[in-house]
C-alpha cells in the first residue's frame, strides 16, 4: 500500500493490475474492492495499458518473424529481452499515467489500508454457482450488446461487398477501402494499409491481427494452403519504394503500438459498466490513441533515422 499511495494508486489496486495481466476486463471488475472512487477510476484508467494476453500473439508473431536469434553476451536471448522489454513499458507508464492522473482528479475520499481478515469457511456449492450465474448473466446483458453490436459492425466490414462469385476479396471490403482510406495516417508509423485494416479489427480483440493478416495474405497469394504468415511477411515487397514492407523497425513500432493502443471492445463496453458513464472509456479510447501515435511514431522515425546514418 505504501508503495501504491506514491504511484496515487490504492494498495488493493495490485490485485486487478495482476488480473491485467491475463485479461483487463477481470481487473476492471475486481476494482470494486477499492473504497475510493478516485483510486478505483485510476485504475481502471490505467488497466488497459498492463499488457493482456491478447497482445501476445501479436508479440510472438513480430518477434519471431524480424528479431534475430542471437544472444547479448551469450547470455540473454535478445527475443526474449524484446519480450519482456514490451511487458515492462507497459506496466511502467501505468504507473507514470496513474501519478499523472492523480493530480488532476478530484478526491473524495481518503480511505486507509484496513482489511478485515473474515473468516474461512468451506464454500457452498449452491452459492459458488449462484453467484457465477448472477456474475455472468450481468456481464451477458450489461456488456454483451454493446460487444455484439460492435462485432455485427465490424464483420459487416470486413464481409462486404462480394464479387460476382459471391466471394470476398479483403482487399476491396469496406475494411479494406478504410485501411487504404487511413494509409497516408498510419505511413509515418511504417504501417501500410494491410496493418490498417488489422488495426481495425483488432477493436474486436487484439490477437484478431493475426487471423487478419493471415486472411489477407491467403488472399493475395489466392492459394489454397495456409500461407506461412511470417515467411509471407518478411517476403512482402512495397511496391511503391521495391524494398521489404516489414523489418525489425517496423515490427518494433508496431508492438510499441500495440502496447499503448486502445484496442479491445469489451474493455469499454465494461469500463462503461462499470463508470455508469461512456464520459471515460472515449476519454481511455482517446488518451491511449494518441499515446500510441505518438511513441509508435518516435520508435519507427528514429530507428529509420539511425538506419540511414
């Protein structure tokens, strides 16, 4: 507690920041326990930047495909420093972010760190699954329309329009005419409009980057087997400059990217749930856009810089 109180965190805000790890929306649950309301949106606010599970595979993915195999000192693997490098920045700017916003949010109360152990008793079965079923059906009914209208949305996207052949070419799908639409936004990052349109389903999940990539890649090549996703990656050649589309700097900047950005529906739809206001998920939505921007764009424009020298 002592150790939160200077982030302007709460000691039982360590529980759902561990949570964060797996999933944010567990974490933004659990922070009921937090008597504060200023300690308990703070950490909502800052949950979504604890790297999930969901941006593992889009780790793996980068890492494996344009981080070399190669060991600092023959000691540590640099893959696995990457790795651990993108878990550490996010964690650390949430607590940056949580000082940061302990200065301007107004306190209304300044509860002390006292829990009552209760006592331990064999839980009932009866009442574990009775609550599990009221937990859940609140989660279905709360959070699940809102879930299920922005997935209705964003499969219409990427489903439509079809050819002649009642097929669809990702390429020509409103995602795809939206991914090309935001191209000239996200080329200072290093992205193209392949990336563009995985960042706009990833707002369904994160890990969805990958099957979307995948998909698009199977549809270029306009093969029947399952294209080598990183082979076809680091094969990728951008027609406008001749030279590969991908390489570490840009795999790089997209991580960073995917660290800060304000990807996952849930996420809000249960901050909204949980705030009884859309006031602070568009204003998560919006901070962590930018800060996304704004590192990927240092990350890819210094790396490109270094290159050139």
């Amino acid at each position: 507690d002592k150790f939160m109180r200077k982030m302007g965190l709460h000691g039982k805000s360590i529980l759902p920041i561990m949570s964060g790890y797996a999933c944010a929306i567990p974490g933004i649950i659990s922070t009921r326990t937090i008597d504060s309301w200023k300690e308990r949106l703070i950490t909502i606010l800052i949950l979504p930047l604890v790297s999930c599970s969901a941006r593992l595979p889009v780790y793996v993915l980068m890492i494996g495909a344009f981080i070399p195999q190669i060991y600092i000192f023959n000691l540590i693997g640099l893959q696995g420093l990457v790795m651990v490098i993108m878990y550490f920045i996010g964690t650390i700017t949430a607590f940056v972010l949580a000082k940061i916003f302990s200065k301007f949010l107004s306190e209304k109360s300044n509860p002390t760190f006292i829990m009552e152990l209760p006592p331990y008793r064999k839980p009932l079965l009866r009442s574990v699954l009775k609550q599990v079923y009221s937990r859940g059906k609140l989660f279905l009914i709360d959070a699940g329309k809102i879930i299920m209208l922005i997935s209705i949305i964003l499969w219409l996207l990427v489903s439509f329009p079809k050819n002649e052949l009642g097929e669809v070419n990702i390429d020509q799908s409103y995602a795809g005419k939206i991914g090309h639409t935001i191209e000239p936004i996200i080329e200072p990052l290093g992205f193209d409009w392949k990336i563009g349109i995985g960042l706009i389903t990833s707002f369904a999940a994160r890990e969805v980057m990958v099957s979307t990539l995948a998909t698009i890649y199977n549809v270029a090549d306009e093969g029947d087997d399952i294209v080598n996703l990183k082979e076809a990656m680091k094969n990728d050649i951008n027609p406008k400059t001749g030279k590969n589309t991908y390489n570490s700097i840009v795999a790089l900047s997209l991580m960073i990217f995917y660290v800060y950005a304000a990807q996952c529906m849930a996420t809000f739809a249960i901050v909204k749930t949980e705030t009884n206001t859309w006031k602070w998920p568009i204003f998560m939505i919006v901070y962590m856009s930018i800060l996304a921007y704004a590192m990927s764009f240092i990350v890819y424009q210094t790396g490109m810089w270094l290159l050139a020298l």
